[in-house]
C-alpha cells in the first residue's frame, strides 16, 4: 500500500471511530440560566426513609441526571447526614461503580413541575431510633443538581 493510500484509509478507519462514539455529553440542552430547587421531607410511607422533590420555579424545562440521587436508589454517599453533637455519621452502605450516564439516565422537569423519589436512610446510615439528625443532599457534578437545604430528620 502506498503512502497516500495508507494515509486515506487511516483517515478513514478514524473518521468511522469518531462517528460511531457517542456524543461526550448524554445531557438534553437545558438553558443555562435556569435552575432546579431540591428539598428534603419525611417519607409518608416508610419511618426512616426520606424524600427528595426536585422541583423547577423557573419558566423553561430543565434536565438533570439521576446517577447520584435517590432516583437511582442509595448507591453512593449522596447525603451529609449529622448527628446531634454536629459529627458526621459516616455512609456504609453500597458504592457502585457504573457505566456514565445515557440518554436514559436524564429527567425533564417542566416549569412549575417536580419529580420525587424516596429512599430508606438505613441502607446507608446507622442511625438510631428516636434521635433527630440534620441531613441534606450533597450537590453532585453527576446529577448536576444543587444541594438541598440542612433538614432535620428524626430516625423512628
């Protein structure tokens, strides 16, 4: 093969590669401007689970991504969760490695809407009954949504 021809069909064989990855970003255009609010309450349903409902006040949709949220279930210390004397209470529960994020993986929230999700703070916690912690959502990179608010949380 000829140095010309070798040359077109490397070319080639990278221009196929380049075509064939996925985009770097599997996020949905949001407008930058815009933002999500997330806050924390007592499950209604299970004593030591919480919820999170992330909501938009703004007048455009926004997307966010699951991985690192109670969407996706406690598989990562997704929260700071403090005890009465102000210690941190140390996460033991699962910490999964996964594959990034794909289309899949992204939420729309529409203005004025919200999502919500639910997960048992003892999958990762040890918490003890009857003493009341002050908790909050981490802010994560991942799912690309701000911290919540400080929420005291009592474990029944």
């Amino acid at each position: 093969m000829s140095g010309v021809g070798r040359r077109t069909w490397v070319l080639g064989l990278l221009a196929s590669a380049a075509c064939s990855r996925p985009a770097p970003s599997q996020a949905p255009i949001s407008n930058p401007d815009a933002t999500l609010v997330v806050t924390l309450a007592h499950s209604e349903e299970v004593p030591t689970a919480i919820r999170m409902e992330v909501s938009n006040p703004g007048v455009t949709e926004v997307s966010f991504c699951r991985v690192h949220t109670p969407f996706e279930g406690l598989s990562n210390d997704i929260f700071e969760v403090r005890a009465p004397d102000g210690s941190e209470i140390p996460y033991r529960g699962p910490m999964l490695k996964r594959a990034p994020p794909g289309p899949e993986d992204w939420f729309v929230v529409q203005p004025g809407r919200f999502h919500t999700a639910e997960v048992d703070l003892l999958e990762g916690y040890a918490l003890q009954p009857g003493t009341t912690y002050t908790v909050r959502y981490r802010a994560s990179a991942v799912s690309t949504l701000p911290g919540s608010p400080w929420f005291d949380f009592t474990a029944e």
